[in-house]
C-alpha cells in the first residue's frame, strides 16, 4: 500500500535526470529552460486517478528537481508545465496536459486517442493559436519508477571484428507472430526472440548480428487510428529509454535483458535502429505528449522568425535540436543506458544526417559526432549511420566520420539494376562488389564502412523485388500514393505470382545472383529478415503500417523445400565468406601483390583475359570475373558455444585466393579460368537451389559454363 504522500517535496538534485530510487525514496529531475513552473503528479497503481500535485521546489541550471521520500519502484507519474502559451514564440506551455518524462525507463498504458491530448482547440479557427483546457491524463500514459536489478553474470559481447560481420535486420514483432510453437502471450515479443529456435535459424544461417526496428516505446499515430491501421515499423518515437510495451510479454525489462544475454551466448550481437532525429508529436498541429509541452523551444529546430513553425528536416513535421546540449545530452544518456543497462552491441541511426547537422548544414565534426567518438562507452560499440535526410544537402553517403559505418543505397541500386538487365553498368558493379572505394576510401576508413543490402524493412522483399515490377500499396489508405516508385525490380514477364515455371526459375536465379553479390562483395552485409526462405509482403514496398500477415515473418515458408534450400543457400555463402580472409572487410584492395603474380584484386572477362578499357565501357557488357586473394591460408573455422558443428574448410600452402564468375546474362556463357598456377575448386554455384556445387574437388578443366543470371565462385582450398 503507497505511505501518505507529502505537500511537498524536498530539494533533490539535478542530476541524474528522470526518476532514481535511492531505497529512501525517489528523486525527480527534468529538464526545461523556459517553464516557470514544474509539477510532478502521483499516480495509483491503475494509472487512473491523479493522487497528488506537487511542485518541483527546485530549478538548477535549467533543472528542476524534487525529492519524494518514502517512494520507491513501481510509482506512477507525470508531468506538467507551466509557462507561456505563445506559439509565435515557439512556446506552448499548457499545465492541462500530462507529459511523459522524456527519462522514463518503462510505461503503464498506451495514448488513447483523444481531442484534449492537443494543447490547442482542435476545431477552432486559429487552431494551434488557441489554448485548451481539458486535462489530457486519462489518455495518456504513465512513466514508471524502476531500478536495474538484473544480474548479468558472465555476459560479454561477442565484440565480432567488423570485416566478419553478417547483419541479420528484423522486427521483433513481426519475427514471432506467426510462431504456432509459441504461447500467444509470448508471440511477438523478446521472450520469442531469445527461444532456441530462432537463435538456431540464425546460426544455421551464419549470421554474426541482428539489428532490431525501433524498440523504443512508440506512438500508434492518429491519421493511422482513423484509418484503422496501426504504426508497425516504430518510426514514431514516445520514449527515448522505455522499450515499447507490447515487446514484453511479462511486462518485465528484464526480458529484453535476458534475450539479449542469451544472443549473446550465442555469439550473435544485438544492434537497435534508434530515431533520435524527430519524436511523434509531429508539426505545430500535433499533440502535445512530452517535450512539446516540457519546453518546445529548446527541444525542436523551429523556423527563425516564425517559431509557431517546426524545421522539417525529417519528413515527418519536427526536427529534434540535437544543438542544444541538454537535448544532446538526452541524446547521449539514453544511449548509454541502452548500450549499459542492456548490454547491446551498437546502433543504427534512423535520418542519422539531421544528427549531424550544425547552423551550416550537415558536418561530419558536428557535436553529435564528437560526443560520441570521445565517449568511452558507446565509441566502442558498432555505429551505423541512415546517410540521409530530406532537407537541403541531405544525402551524405560516405560522409560520415571514421568509425561509423553507413547504409549504402548506391549498392542495393547498382546490384538491382545490374542483375535486372539494365546496360551499362559493368563498371558500378564493379566497383560497389569491390567494397564502394569511391565512396568509403578516405580517412582510412575500411570497406565495412559500407554496409551493402539489396532489401530491407524499406521497400520490397527480396522475393517480391524479382515479382513485381511497380508497388502494391492500396492496403495503407493512401491511394498507393505511398512508398518509392523507382524500385529498380522486375517481374520478369508476369506481374506477382505465377505457375510459369521458366518465369520462377529465373526470378529465383536473381534472387541467388543477388544474395551472392551482397555476401561477396567487400562491405558489411545485410539480409533482411524472412528473404532467406522467399518472404512476400504481396507487392507492398512501405509496410510500415500493416500489422498483420503482410509484414509478419510465415516461418510455414521456411520449411517448405524452396525454402529450405534457400535458407542452405545463404548459409553456404556466408560459411565461404567466413572461410575466405580476401571476401571479408579488412582493407581496400588495390591491385597490389600479395605474392608474386598474383594481386590482391583483378579484374577479368569471361575469357580470362584481363579487361581492356573498351570493354568496361562497353553497354552490353553483362559478364565480369573478379580475384580477390589474401597472403595468408585458408583457415578452419571454430564451432561456437552455441549451435551447429562448423563448415570446415582445408587449406593448402600458399596465398588464398577467391575467384568469382559473374554472368548477368539471360543465356548460358562459357567463362576460362585465368592463365594462373592455381588449382581451383568450386565453392558456390547459383544455379543449384542450395548453392552447392555438383563437385568439390579440385578442378581439371580450364572452362566453365554458367547459366544465365548466375554465379560461381572458385577457391583455393575447399569449403564442405
């Protein structure tokens, strides 16, 4: 039962900011530089009825603060904030609205959809201009006081070196929710992602790191609830420390932890997608939730000299100050909270250019990037940059600062449009297989520097990308106004499913062709999650919004046998990736000698020959072979704590070389092994389901043939 609450609270301090139980009671301290006044309001346990009013007695450097004795874990609260409601000055105070603590570590309830969530009369004519005074807080949802308890033990990230990093992007919801082996509680939510099952998925696949869709706690959009449809994706941020709700089947944190743990005795990292760049209380006509009504103008980019409006740099109608060093600092805690309270492993950074953009546009020494790159913690952790936004000079690929690797589109686009019979484009995919020097070759940055996807949660399935030839978004409401419209795919005669057998052998052979090209090229690879067994969202390129069949995982898929070979396939060429140091991510090749005669990169036509300048220009050009080779041997690979044996690889003396036949034609080609005194043996071909050569031993001949839309990869030593 809750002792009797004070008329007030002591002094507290400022720091740390949110809510910290000390076992004698619970500080409060948040930050506003432009409230004249700060309330804390005490829950019940329901979260219903409002206990208690009371004002922060407290403001130091910016921070109000208050001490409630006797309270503990487990207390509901809220804000509110007084101030001048003056849009026109960027001010939008409104002491009617409860406001979640941007610090609050867990939530009870979701926003429940309301007019008086909106600081302003919705229906009057001035709109935002006006001032509401229904009290928000029925609708809106409770932070939670917590401590961290959680014994993490032996726990240690597997700290995977980056040149042997397989990223795996899934959602943590959509990765369960058609589990039948699972309890429906337990469906879509961390319990499922640490069971045996999908780790085992994981390592039978090779991959070394998931990266998860934001799990921060989210808001369920308004235009979405009047469309009956539901924000799946979580690109709409409520709580920058609070792991959504609906992921924890327990209602536990400790869930989240313990999944992440059992990842990690597994070998595999846990990256999360975060979104620091905008929140979901969007433009001057949303609600007002948290940082709106705690100090809008410190925590958002508004226009100079006509602060009612926000900067939108972000698409989505606000732009978060990152400038600002409290809302930095925000920026920063939550981080660290993440990356020391539940061990992840890195980050991804949704829109990460709004991140580093100054007064001046985007700047790779921007504070954001500085305050990172000098912390202790989170500059040891993997960082991975969205390398665009939709302001001006938004599109920074290769941009960023050593040490964060970036989602390269140039490589999903090039890959696309080589293997989908576009002319001219020998050279680009040349160049994006050799690891995006162009782009990533600077400030001795490394090819991982460039992560390489042909799909991710953005746009079609791998599946659909070789099925359809335009997008099929009607289901989200929007007139099929949504989503790209340059998709570089290709139906390959029909237009979504067919029975044509010669139609689904070739869409099959690209999505092969594909997925070899993102495992072989020098980067770091990234598979989206269910393309390993043919996953389909129906033609749909911009599921964000489709919590249901079209965007969960049918794992009934991975067993059918397409699926299974498939699934065979991918990982088989991550074990010859993994087999090979001159296919993994460690340095730029050059064209230098690793060994007498024989470079660390070259470049050949189907007839061995090296590849003259005409014929790198040439539009028609569809066959190239490349040879990549590392002055050490072949190496055998270990079996992990957790899992399956291991794909053994031999190796003989001498340089280990790695030769890759590429064939983006529609017929059958012969391609000659380069004049060399090497012995060969086959590693992958593309045109089998499972990849797996029809021999492993050594080859005689000197030609090969290879199928149209395929591709072979030769070695040194074997791979089992």
């Amino acid at each position: 039962m809750m002792p009797p609450l004070p008329d007030r609270l002591a002094a507290g301090v400022p720091y740390p900011l949110g809510a910290t139980s000390d076992g004698l009671g619970v500080n409060f301290a948040v930050f506003s530089a432009n409230a004249q006044k700060i309330e804390l309001c005490v829950f019940d346990p329901a979260g219903r009825k409002e206990l208690a009013r009371l004002a922060l007695p407290e403001c130091t450097d910016e921070v109000w603060h208050g001490y409630l004795p006797d309270a503990g874990p487990g207390l509901l609260y809220g804000y509110r904030a007084h101030g001048a409601y003056d849009p026109m000055r960027g001010h939008r105070f409104n002491p009617h609205k409860l406001l979640l603590d941007p610090y609050a570590k867990k939530m009870s309830g979701q926003v429940r959809w309301t007019d008086a969530l909106f600081g302003y009369r919705l229906n009057a004519a001035k709109a935002d201009l006006t001032f509401d005074r229904r009290d928000s807080a029925p609708g809106m949802p409770k932070a939670i006081v917590v401590e961290d308890n959680f014994n993490w033990s032996t726990d240690y990230r597997p700290a995977v070196p980056w040149s042997k990093t397989v990223i795996y992007e899934a959602h943590v919801r959509g990765i369960s929710m058609l589990r039948d082996d699972l309890r429906p509680h337990e469906r879509g939510t961390f319990a499922a992602l640490a069971t045996p099952r999908f780790i085992d998925h994981l390592l039978t696949l090779g991959i070394t790191t998931i990266e998860l869709l934001p799990v921060h706690a989210y808001l369920q959009d308004h235009f979405l609830f009047e469309r009956q449809l539901r924000n799946y994706w979580g690109y709409s941020t409520l709580a920058y420390f609070a792991p959504e709700p609906a992921y924890l089947s327990s209602g536990l944190l400790n869930e989240m932890r313990m999944a992440i743990r059992r990842l990690h005795a597994a070998g595999i990292e846990v990256i999360l997608d975060v979104v620091y760049n905008h929140n979901c209380e969007g433009n001057e006509r949303g609600p007002t939730l948290s940082l709106r009504g705690l100090d809008n103008a410190s925590y958002f980019r508004l226009m100079p000299g006509q602060e009612r409006f926000f900067i939108n740099e972000t698409g989505t109608g606000n732009t978060i100050n990152i400038s600002h060093p409290r809302v930095l600092q925000m920026v920063l805690d939550s981080l660290r909270y993440w990356a020391e309270s539940f061990h992840v492993d890195g980050f991804r950074f949704d829109l990460g250019v709004t991140l580093g953009r100054e007064g001046t546009g985007f700047d790779p020494g921007s504070g954001f990037f500085d305050a990172i790159l000098q912390d202790p913690v989170l500059s040891r952790l993997k960082l991975i940059s969205e390398p665009w936004d939709v302001g001006l000079g938004g599109y920074q690929l290769g941009n960023h600062p050593p040490r964060f690797a970036e989602w390269n589109d140039r490589f999903r686009d090039g890959m696309r449009r080589f293997w989908g019979g576009d002319s001219g484009l020998r050279g680009e995919f040349a160049g994006r297989l050799a690891g995006s020097g162009d782009l990533f070759d600077h400030r001795t940055r490394k090819p991982w520097a460039s992560v390489n996807f042909v799909t991710s949660h953005d746009g079609f399935t791998l599946r659909d990308l070789v099925s359809y030839a335009v997008k099929h978004n009607l289901d989200n409401g929007e007139a099929g106004n949504d989503g790209h419209n340059d998709n570089n795919s290709n139906n390959w005669g029909v237009e979504g499913p067919t029975e044509d057998a010669e139609i689904l052998e070739r869409r099959a052979r690209v999505q092969r062709a594909l997925l070899a090209s993102t495992i072989f090229a020098q980067g770091t690879p990234m598979l989206l999650c269910g393309d390993e067994f043919n996953r389909t969202q129906g033609g749909n390129n911009n599921a964000y919004c489709q919590d249901n069949e079209i965007s969960w995982i049918d794992w009934a898929a991975a067993a059918t046998p397409e699926g299974v070979a498939l699934t065979a396939y991918v990982g088989r060429l991550i074990a010859v990736r993994n087999a090979y140091t001159a296919l993994q991510a460690g340095r730029f090749l050059h064209g230098d000698e690793v060994t007498p005669g024989i470079p660390d990169i070259a470049w050949f036509d189907e007839r061995g020959e090296a590849l003259s300048i005409e014929a790198w220009h040439n539009p028609e050009g569809r066959a190239i072979s490349v040879m990549r080779a590392a002055a050490s041997g072949g190496h055998i690979h270990v079996q992990r704590e957790y899992g399956h044996a291991p794909n053994h690889s031999s190796a003989a003396p001498g340089p280990e070389v790695a030769l890759l036949f590429v064939n983006a034609d529609y017929e059958p080609l012969e391609f000659t092994f380069p004049a060399l005194q090497l012995t060969w043996f086959p590693l992958v071909d593309s045109a089998k389901a499972d990849g797996k050569p029809d021999r492993l031993d050594a080859m005689s001949e000197q030609e090969v043939t290879l199928q149209g839309h395929t591709i072979m990869m030769f070695g040194t030593h074997r791979v089992y």
